[in-house]
C-alpha cells in the first residue's frame, strides 16, 4: 500500500480513516474509499455514498444537491469499482470517455489498478524497434 500515489494529505487520512471503519480490507472496499477519497465533496458526504452498517454503497447518494460533474463521476467509478454498478438510465456515462475526461483521471487510474491488482502490473521496458526503411 505504500506505492499509492493520493492526491493530497486529505485523502490519504480519509482512505486510511474508512479502511479502519470498513468491515473487510480487501481489493473492494480499499479502491471503493481510495476513489470516494479523492474530492473533498465526496469525502465531506461518504455516509450518503456509502452505507456501513449493510456494508454498501447506496447509489440514493447521487441525487445529492452537493454533487457535481466531477463528483458524480467520482462516484460512478468508485461504485462501478464496487461491484460493477452502472445506472441502467444512464449506463453511457460509465464509459472511460464519460468518466476518464477530468482532473481525477490520473487517481482514477490508481483506484483501478488497487481493485485489480492482478491485471495492472508493470509492463517489462519496449524494446527499441528499428527505425522503418525509407
């Protein structure tokens, strides 16, 4: 865990302060709070987002009036990093072209390689390939 990359001290705190609450620590829950963590709005509102108690998230949470067009897709990837959660009114938005196209997306790349560690591991250096005959 000591390789991730947050995009401040906030979330950082906030990451480990969930993990702490949540029931498991497994590959869900951290890339569920890793990306719920990166905004301060979605950190400021995670008990709207997330229910601790039934141990899941709550997609109500997306009609809050503090949301935003970053924060929604914050959301929709946390909760599609969840349990492959799409809104089946709007599934389109869940695309990396909906949710990859704003400031989060370099920590939206982290929150994807913590819930699939297995697939996103570093690739071997290129070769140098020959400069083609002209």
């Amino acid at each position: 865990m000591s390789n991730i990359r947050f995009a401040s001290p906030e979330h950082r705190d906030f990451f480990l302060d969930m993990m702490g609450e949540a029931r498991r620590n497994d590959c869900y829950h951290r890339a569920f709070f890793y990306v719920m963590g990166i905004a301060p709005e979605t950190r400021a509102n995670i008990r709207q987002m997330f229910d601790f108690k039934q141990d899941c998230i709550d997609p109500e949470g997306m009609h809050g009036g503090w949301q935003t067009s970053g924060t929604v897709r914050v959301c929709r990837l946390a909760f599609n990093l969840w349990n492959g959660y799409t809104d089946p009114d709007h599934s389109n938005a869940y695309s990396p072209e909906d949710l990859f196209c704003c400031e989060f997306a370099p920590y939206f790349m982290e929150g994807v390689k913590i819930r699939y560690p297995e697939y996103c591991r570093e690739l071997p250096p290129a070769k140098k390939q020959a400069e083609p005959a002209r």
